[in-house]
C-alpha cells in the first residue's frame, strides 16, 4: 500500500513541513513498528528533514542551496530550470524514517520537509510503509 500526499507550493523555492500529512498516511495503512519512506516523483524538488522550530533554519537552507546553485550560471539545459535540478539532487528524492507506535520516530525540532525548487506547482509525495 502507498500513501499519496498532495502538495500545493507557492512559491519557486518553499521547504512545506509535510510531517502531519505523513502520519496521516501511516494512521490509514495501520502503521505501527517498521520503517516508512516519504518519495517525490519529481527531478526538481526533494525532501528532507530538518528543523522545524525556527523558520530562519529553512530560510538559511534555501539560501545556502541558492549559493551552490544561483539562478544564473553557464548552464546548457534548455528548460532553464538547471539551478532547481540541482538542489533536488543535493537534498535528495527520499527521506526514511523508523516507524514507532504508528508514529514518526523524529526529533524534538525535526520535521519531514517537502523541497520546492521550480514552483509554485502541484506536487505529490508518496509514502511508503514497511513493517519490520
Ligand atoms: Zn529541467
């Protein structure tokens, strides 16, 4: 069974805190220990997990990935869209996290995060449940 999560970004870059939407899933497939992975089906967004307590922690995130990958540069790919390509591969398509009590096993300040690169779009986000 695989959960999906739709995801309205507003934005060209935007990390969405998707944690909720992610144990919601879990609740409807009857989670209760394993593993469950959170996956985009997209080559210009991600997911990953961070902090979810301070906004200038996601702020900061989003900025220094447009430092390693800025709007301009000597880019080829005819879409134009190199920079959010970048970023995705940098924070990755997937995000694991154990599975306790039909919950997330996250951190005091760590949230499951869905990474906007080439909004506003609609997005999905997949999840996955194993039991183990
Ligand atoms: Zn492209």
């Amino acid at each position: 069974m695989t959960g999906k999560i739709t995801v309205r970004t507003a934005a060209r870059c935007q990390m969405i805190d998707i944690t909720r939407e992610v144990e919601a899933e879990l609740k409807k497939m009857g989670a209760d220990e394993g593993l469950c992975s959170v996956y985009v089906t997209h080559t210009t967004a991600g997911v990953t997990i961070n902090e979810n307590a301070d906004p200038d922690v996601v702020r900061d995130l989003l900025m220094g990935l447009e430092k390693i990958a800025p709007d301009r540069g000597d880019y080829r790919h005819a879409e134009g869209n190199s920079p959010a390509h970048i970023k995705s591969s940098l924070v990755g398509a997937s995000a694991t996290v154990l599975v306790s009590g039909g919950r997330l096993v996250l951190g005091t300040w760590q949230s499951v995060f869905f990474c906007e690169f080439d909004g506003p779009r609609n997005r999905t986000a997949l999840v996955k449940y194993i039991r183990g």
